[in-house]
C-alpha cells in the first residue's frame, strides 16, 4: 500500500512539474513577442518621407570697400568706370540676362548703409525694332521705371547732353521712395545700334547732397564700349 501510494506521489509530481514548465514557457513567449519592435505608425512614415525644409539662402555679404580712383571695367568689356576718390565705396559688377531694361551690364558704387546713395553705369539691349532715340528713353521709358520704384516722382530738369562725342539727354527727377522719404537723382541716357546706355547718380536726398562732389568725376569718368574710344 505504502508502494502503490509512492507512486501516485510520484506521478503527481510530475504533472505538477510539467504544468510549471508549460506555464513558463508560455511567459517567456509573451514576453519576446511583447520585445519585438512593433512597425511605426504610418503618419511617422508619411512624415519621414516628406523632404527636410530647406533652410532660406542667406544675403550675399557686402563687398569689400574698393580703393580710391580704381578703373573697374566689366568682365564683358561694355562698361568701365573710376572708382570715386573718396574711402569707403562699396563697387561691384551685375550680370543679368540681355534684351529688357533688368538686364545687361551694369557697374555700380555704393555707399554702404545706413547710407543711401548709388553711382551706376549700365548697358543693356533692346530688340531692333524697340529701338528709341536717347530723348525718347529719358523722357518717356525712364518714367515708367519710377512709377514702379517710387510712390511717386517728378522730372525737374531734363536737356541735351554728349558723352564720348554722342548726343544724349540727361534728366533731373525727385521721387518719394516708401519708407526712406525724397530721393533725388541724374540720369544721363545714350542709344547706339540696339545699345541703351544709361549713367546715373542717385539717393536719398540728404546723400544726394552729401556727394555731390562725386557725382560729374563719375558720369565723365564712364567709358561704354560701343560708343568707342
């Protein structure tokens, strides 16, 4: 009796072994299903594949003060120019596509800020058959160059000019600039072929006045190309 009760306490001991290790196991399975990496959400993706903003591309730096009475000619060879004599100029060359008032050769001095003032020199092309003479240019495509620059402005001076031996005309004009008040300016305007040739001097009016004495030694200093030597 005592054997056959040996047994059955035998048995019974290894079921209940049994039953554990079924129990165990079955927890460490939760348990490595519950370890594995669940995929991301699908809004994660849709963002993830959606291209980083770009960041904005920032204002070339100012170029370095150019030496007093430089001659600077464009890369082109159309317009060059004398730097002014006094320190402190900011000059540069502008390439832009041919073939409308925005573009052409342009070369121009600056006085940096707060300072509003510019010396331009500038040529540019038109089409054949958009061909204007000088006085034409001034007196009637200038001014619509200001109306879209200036709240307003006013011609208040304007005749016959020559430079390098060609006829041209020259104008005078005050304009209010949005939030920089009066500025006054001298545009002299030059055609040859399909050539416009434009010199300029021009700022805010106490600058204007403030560099006068800058303002003839550019425009007799400009030498165009196609006008010749």
């Amino acid at each position: 009796m005592s054997e056959h009760l040996a047994r059955r306490r035998r048995r019974l001991a290894r079921t209940v072994l049994a039953v554990a290790a079924l129990g165990f196991c079955a927890t460490a399975c939760q348990c490595e299903r519950k370890a594995t990496p669940q995929p991301a959400p699908s809004r994660l993706v849709v963002a993830a594949s959606q291209p980083a903003s770009q960041p904005r591309p920032r204002r070339p730096p100012p170029p370095p003060p150019a030496a007093p009475g430089t001659i600077m000619s464009s890369r082109d060879g159309l317009v060059r120019v004398t730097t002014p004599a006094t320190p402190g100029w900011e000059c540069l060359e502008q390439l832009a596509a041919a073939g409308t008032p925005a573009g052409g050769t342009l070369m121009k001095c600056r006085r940096p800020r707060p300072e509003l003032f510019l010396l331009v020199a500038k040529d540019y092309e038109v089409e054949p058959t958009a061909v204007l003479p000088a006085e034409k240019v001034a007196m009637q495509e200038r001014p619509k160059h200001f109306q879209r620059l200036f709240a307003s402005h006013e011609i208040t001076r304007h005749g016959p000019t020559k430079h390098q031996g060609v006829a041209g005309h020259e104008i005078e004009f005050s304009a209010k600039l949005r939030g920089k008040g009066e500025v006054r300016g001298i545009e002299r305007i030059f055609t040859k072929g399909t050539h416009v040739l434009q010199i300029t001097a021009e700022g805010r009016r106490v600058d204007f006045e403030r560099y006068q004495d800058t303002i003839m030694p550019w425009f007799d200093a400009v030498a165009f190309k196609v006008l010749g030597p």
